[in-house]
C-alpha cells in the first residue's frame, strides 16, 4: 500500500447488503471506505430471508455476529409439503445435530434486521462515509485509481471500485452488458403480524408447500410476532423484471387447485408487493482493472436456494480474505477473489433454476419429486448440504 493511491478510499457502489458487508470487509483490512448509495438514505426494504450457517460464519467474519444473533428467530427445521395433498416430502431438522455439523445455526430474519445489523457494524468502524442521492453513472481507470462518475456531474475518486449495486449494475452493464434472463416466474411477498396468523401454521419451521408452477413459503419473524408469507407462480403474461404493488385477485387466480390449509396464506396479506424474478447467465470474469462486481451485480439469482443475501456476504468475506493473504495488493488480490466465488457462486445460480423446476413439478414430475428424499436420514440430507452449509472464513480462498 505505498502507491500514491493508497491515501484514497475503496469506492463501493450500492449500500445494500452486499455493499455494507464489503464496508466491513475493507475496513478489517485498513481500508477507508466510501459508499455510494442512489437511494435518499442508506437502508432496506423487503420481507423476510433466510440464513444458513454460511451466513453467520461471514456475520462472524465481518465482527457483527451478536447482532446479526440477537435479531434472528432459530428454526427447528426445514420441512416441504405437497400443495395439492399436504404430503410431507422433506424434513430437515436444524436443531443441534445441524449446529454441530456446520457450526452455525439455521435461522431466518427480516432483511431490514441483516441490512441493520452491517449499517451498525460499519457506523461503528468510524472509517466508512457515506453519501446518499448518488447514483454512479459509469467508472474510468488510469491504473492505480477509479474514478465513479455520477449523476449530476459529481466524481469521486478511489483506489479501487467494488460494484455491489445489484442486479442491474451500472459497473457490469458498462464491463459486460448481457442481458438478463427474465423468468416469467412471480414472487408475491408480505409480512403478517402474529395475530392473524393462522394458529395452525405457527411452525417454528421455514416451510414450503410446492404446487403445479408454484410455490408457498411461511416462517416465523422477530420473536415470532410476525410471519413471512411468499408466494410464488408461473405468469400467464409476458413479464419485465422489476418490482411493483400487486393485487390480491392475481394471487388468488394462481392457486385454484391447493389445499385449504396452503391456501389460508393467500388470505392473509393486506398488502403485497410483486417482484417480477430474473437472474444472469454466470460469468467468468468479474474483475476489470482495479474494479470488480460483488454480490447480485456478479451472480444475480433466482429465490429457490434462499441464498442471495448470503452470497453476497459471503463474497465480501472473500474479498477481504484476499487482500489479507497478498499484503492489500489489488491486482492478485482481485484475482484470487474471482477464482475463489466464480464456481461457488454459479453454482448456486444453476441450482437455484434446478431448485424451481423441482418445487413447480406437475403430473409425473410431481411423483417423482415427492419420492425422492423418502427415508432419507437427517446425516444423508446434512451430506448433500455440505457443499453449501460447509463455507467459512478458514475455507473461503481457491487453492493458491
């Protein structure tokens, strides 16, 4: 670090999740951070996500663990039903045989809770300004620094840019411009305040009931005082990615065909929002001179492995990790960074597509999907969760 860049702060674009978590992930290494966020003020907005022990092994990483902990509701198990007939397909205990095996705990959370946790985490270093209103337009590079140029004519300048705006990046439309991959798929989500949640359904579980070209998810909120309701379709219509209110009415045409005890979840919501979903085709290359791509902007996905979130921390983890093992040299430190998340990161995209056809499955696919976990012990599910659930900080680095 004895460039005369070296005095100038790491720009990251985009102060949401995978932002924050890069913050800290730089700031561990004694970098000074500037975030550079569109929005008016730095926060999040959402339902409910879940967390796997990946997660809290990079909440651990980036020193904000006990906050992360102490605003999670812990899950007894991961369990899918059938839509149509209430048929148990799958239950994954994830008390502490789970916790033993991956050393962390399951547990979901309100994306507002995770996002405040990192904003904490990062106030609280002292070392990362932020700047609101901002929205960056395109970058330049002259070798050892980075410009952002934003809108307004505003520039700053860094030693390095890490792009963490997400699914549609500036930083990767200007690099890779490819297009996204709309799915057609709808997700539907909403919070409901424990009182009218049904008594039946008050499992301290993340649950899934998987129908013909759609799915329902409920698990339990903040204390269990509110519940996540998510529903998911296959749309009739052409769709463009985005986000927008929703109506009850559409919901209600998309799920004709499930059991009562699902479909009181339709009923619930006073309010929706609906995310029409896209994800990228994965890419080889996320780094471009002394900037790269991090969380959505590299590896945008869909919803089906409940992992984007933890993706993207997982990826600041990593980043930080890298600069650590190369003495904060950007150049094999970013290199080092994309071998170690390229295959990891796809992998979860590829699966994620795989993970929908499976919980969407109809006529002769629906049978062979609910016989396919039949007897399957809780070591045997734990064994085929391994590659995912396994990720720490000590294993984060591709071989060197």
């Amino acid at each position: 670090m004895n460039s005369p860049s070296s005095s100038l702060p790491v720009i990251v674009a985009g102060g949401g999740i995978g932002g924050l978590a890069a913050a800290l992930a730089l700031v561990r290494q004694g970098f000074q951070v500037l975030v550079l966020e569109q929005a008016a003020e730095i926060g999040e907005i959402g339902a409910g996500i879940q967390l796997g022990p990946n997660a809290f092994h990079a909440f651990d990483a980036l020193g904000v663990g006990p906050k992360a902990r102490s605003r999670a509701v812990y899950t007894d198990c991961l369990v899918m039903h059938d839509a149509i007939d209430e048929y148990l397909v799958a239950k994954i205990p994830t008390g502490e045989a789970f916790r033993k095996r991956f050393g962390n705990p399951y547990a979901v959370i309100h994306r507002v809770d995770v996002h405040g946790s990192l904003l904490e985490g990062a106030v609280e270093t002292g070392r990362v300004e932020f700047v609101t209103r901002t929205r960056v337009e395109r970058i330049e590079q002259d070798g050892d620094t980075v410009v952002a140029h934003c809108a307004g004519g505003r520039q700053y300048r860094g030693q390095a840019l890490v792009g963490a705006d997400g699914g549609k990046s500036v930083l990767r439309q200007q690099y890779v411009n490819d297009p996204p991959r709309v799915t057609g798929h709808v997700v539907y989500r909403a919070v409901v305040d424990k009182a009218d949640f049904p008594e039946n359904l008050r499992w301290n579980a993340a649950s899934i009931w998987v129908g013909p070209n759609c799915h329902l998810v409920h698990y339990p909120l903040r204390g269990g005082e509110q519940y996540n309701v998510v529903v998911t379709f296959h749309s009739r219509q052409p769709e463009a990615w985005g986000v927008t209110d929703g109506s009850k009415e559409e919901v209600e045409s998309y799920f004709q065909g499930i059991c009562p005890k699902a479909r009181q979840l339709i009923e619930l919501p006073k309010s929706w929002r609906r995310w029409a979903t896209a994800d990228r085709e994965p890419i080889a290359s996320w780094v471009f001179g002394r900037a790269t791509l991090l969380g959505d902007a590299a590896h945008p996905t869909t919803q089906y492995m409940a992992q984007g979130a933890c993706m993207a921390m997982e990826d600041a983890v990593t980043l930080g990790e890298a600069l650590r093992v190369n003495g904060n040299r950007w150049e094999p430190a970013l290199a080092l960074y994309q071998r170690s998340r390229v295959a990891r990161t796809a992998r979860i995209v590829l699966s994620g597509r795989e993970m929908g056809r499976i919980y969407h499955a109809k006529g002769v696919e629906r049978l062979v999907r609910n016989e396919m976990w039949k007897g399957r012990t809780p070591e045997r599910f734990y064994d085929a969760l391994e590659w995912l659930y396994g990720w720490n900080v000590g294993n984060c680095l591709a071989p060197h």
